[in-house]
C-alpha cells in the first residue's frame, strides 16, 4: 500500500499543479459561510426543545430524536455528498445542498406536528455536503502550505459558529418563538445560496473525475495506509472531545454548586481553544502534515496528563480540571487542516470523496469512543477517571499521527532523488 501511496503522490501532485494552475480560487468569504451554515443548524435550536416538545405535546425523548436523527443522516450526507463532488462538481453538489436545507427549514418552521417536524429536520442534514465541498475547493485553489492557512483560518469562524448557536437561538425562542429559529435558517440559507450562485465556481476539471462505481472509490482510499492514518487520527480526536463533552458535567457539576451557567462558560474553555489551535495552524502552516499531527496529539496528551496527575494528587479546583483540558481544544484546532488536507491528498481525483468519507468517520468513531468511554463514567466527581479515558483516547490519537508520519517518511525515501516529497 505504501508503494502505491508513492505513485499516487507524483501523479497527484502534478494534477492538483495544473488544476491550480487554471483555476480561479472563490472568494474566502463564501466558503466560510457555506461552511458556518453546515454547522450552526446543530444546535442552534437545542434551548427551545421543551417549547417544541410543549407545543407538539410529545414526550421529550421523541423531540431528542430530531439530534439523534440529524446526526445520523449528517454522516451519511458527508459520504454521499463528497464522492458525488467529484463526479459531478463542487458547484452543483453545493447548491442543490443549500436548497434542500432551505426547503427543509421552511418544513421545520411550519410543521404541524411532531412527525413532520422530525422529517423535516433530517432532511436539513443535506447542509452537511457543503462541508467537504469547502474543504475540497479550497485545496483545489490554492497550494499546500496555503491550503492549511486558509482552512486554519476558516475553522475559527466554524468555530465561532456553534459556539454563539444556541445564545442566538434562545433569543429568537424567547422573543419570537421556536419556529422563528427555523424562519431564520431558511432566511440565511437564501442569502447564501443567491451568493454562492454568484461566486462560487467549478473547480473538479472533467479530465480528472473519477471512472467506475461509488464503491471502487471507497476501497481505493480504504486501500491506503496513509488514508487510515489521518481518518483515524481525526477520529479519536473526536472522541476526545466527545468524552469531555458527555462526561465533564457528570464528573464535575457538583464542585460547581450545580451551576450550569458555571458548567457552560468552563466548558467554552475549550472551544476557545480550537480557535486558538486553529489560528497556531494558520499562521505556522507549511510544515509537513504529519509532524503538525504529531505536535498537535503531544500537547494534548501532555496537557491531559498534567489533568491526570493534578486529579489523583486530590487538586480539585476546577481549574486544575478545566485548564488541563483546553489542550483537547488546542490540539484539535491544530489537527483539523493538517488532517483534512492528508486524506485529500491520497488520491487527488478523489479529494471529495477522501473528505466525506474521512469526516463521516471521525463522528461514527468518536461517538464508538465515548459510547464506550460511557461505560466507565457513571458515578459523579469521577475526575481521574474522566482524564484516563480523555488521555486513552488523545493517545490513540497520537500512535495514529505516528503512523501518518513514518508513513510519510517512507514514501519520501521511495520517491526519485530530485522530486519534490509531498509532506502529506
């Protein structure tokens, strides 16, 4: 598989060359909207489900279906979505995503019961392809090391976004009601589509779409080591932050006198963090992929570990809780572009696909993670436990980023002296 790896990067990099060399990159704005749009409808509603569930007079666990429900055909959206991009162009597999998104607000704004409501909220899953379409296009526009800067920067504003979803949301709950946050959502879906209409342009040229069947497309890249090593570092990755945000509340609301609003700002530590990650990525990109995947698996588990030391030494102040764990958010922020760009760089007429596929594995297998990470979290102020499966997951994450890197280092030793190794 390495072997091939190696052939693939020489012809892959002289395609993604010319690609570039002829392409036109959009305006960063328009994939930053298309991209904070894919994400804000997770949980910007989430402060009026007991309105909603009054409302439809349904049982509360029914309503937490349209979370479950979304999540599910988010994932499957982002496979689909991604290999369709490389058949039949970014442009399109976009905009006809906007679409369904606006329809399906509308839906959710005017639905007349449960049932109906929850159809249509799945059906706004369909916004989750303009995540990997970003993505693509943006390394289709641009060159490596410009590539990890642009989509550094961008992912602050992704993170932005699901950040001030839900105070947004509450707004418009409390002021208007809940069926105004869905008004809303088909509004900036609107917007956005009349502006991607505009701006956003073709970027897969003709010549390098792929031949054959979906399928053939998902083992090429299954194939490969190097696409295993980056999806599974994104993977575990995720679950990191999965378990931190499924088990800091059980583990720590009690030493915060059972204040959410104290539980919420401590737990936006580590958001801030992503950005900041995000913006270390940014700003030192350029450096090979893999060794960016190292450092970034490193200052997680070194910070998680110095939460695991100071929670069995007895410290249990919440910073020495919290402050620790503004490393998952750190490391991330500097995984995320160094990732993304690794398993679209396997195969170059594949880029769509590799980015879906990657991306609908790191939400099953970091949900696997915390499902199991679960098992040992039940009993409440169980810190250390907390931060050994925190750190068993961030080191996983790290042993994948090792094997992304000796990989690398065997397809550069496998390349003709005087080629270029591409550092991904």
């Amino acid at each position: 598989m390495t072997r091939d790896d190696s052939a693939q990067t020489s012809a892959s990099r002289m395609t993604e060359d010319t690609a570039m060399a002829s392409t036109a990159a959009p305006r960063r704005s328009i994939l930053l909207l298309l991209t904070a749009l894919s994400v804000l409808p997770v949980n910007i509603y989430l402060p009026a489900l007991p309105n909603l569930a009054a409302e439809f007079q349904a049982d509360f666990a029914l309503v937490n279906l349209s979370i479950a429900g979304y999540a599910i055909i988010n994932a499957l959206t982002e496979v689909i979505a991604g290999a369709m991009s490389d058949r039949y162009g970014r442009r399109p597999v976009a905009l006809i995503a906007v679409s369904i998104f606006i329809v399906a607000s509308i839906g959710c704004a005017l639905a007349p019961t449960i049932g109906v409501f929850l159809l249509f909220r799945v059906m706004q899953a369909s916004i989750a392809a303009c995540f990997c379409v970003a993505l693509v296009v943006i390394k289709e526009t641009a060159g490596e090391r410009q590539a990890a800067n642009r989509i550094g920067y961008a992912a602050m504003g992704w993170a932005i976004a699901p950040m001030l979803g839900p105070t947004f949301g509450g707004m418009l709950d409390e002021v208007f009601g809940w069926r105004a946050i869905f008004v809303t959502l088909a509004l900036l879906g609107a917007a956005i589509l009349a502006i991607s209409m505009r701006e956003l342009k073709e970027t897969a040229g003709h010549a390098s779409r792929p031949r054959g069947n979906y399928f053939a497309s998902y083992g090429q890249l299954l194939s490969s080591a190097r696409f295993w090593a980056y999806a599974l570092c994104m993977a575990c990755s995720t679950g990191t932050l999965y378990i931190f945000l499924g088990g800091a509340s059980l583990a720590v609301g009690a030493s915060l006198g059972g204040s959410s609003a104290k539980l919420g700002f401590f737990m936006g530590m580590v958001p801030a963090g992503f950005i900041f990650g995000s913006y270390l990525a940014a700003r030192f990109a350029g450096s090979s992929l893999s060794k960016t995947l190292v450092a970034a698996r490193l200052s997680t588990c070194m910070g998680l570990l110095l939460g695991l030391v100071l929670s069995v030494s007895g410290v249990t102040h919440v910073i020495a809780i919290f402050g620790p764990c503004i490393f998952i958010g750190i490391g991330n922020g500097l995984t995320f572009p160094a990732a993304n760009l690794g398993v679209m760089s396997v195969r170059t007429n594949l880029a769509g696909t590799a980015a879906g596929l990657a991306a609908a594995m790191s939400i099953a297998g970091g949900a696997l993670i915390a499902s199991i990470s679960g098992l040992f979290l039940q009993a409440a102020g169980a810190v250390p436990t907390l931060f050994m499966m925190l750190l068993t997951s961030a080191s996983l994450a790290l042993s994948a980023a090792l094997f992304a890197a000796f990989i690398e280092q065997r397809s550069t030793e496998r390349l003709p002296r005087g080629e270029p190794a591409e550092s991904g």
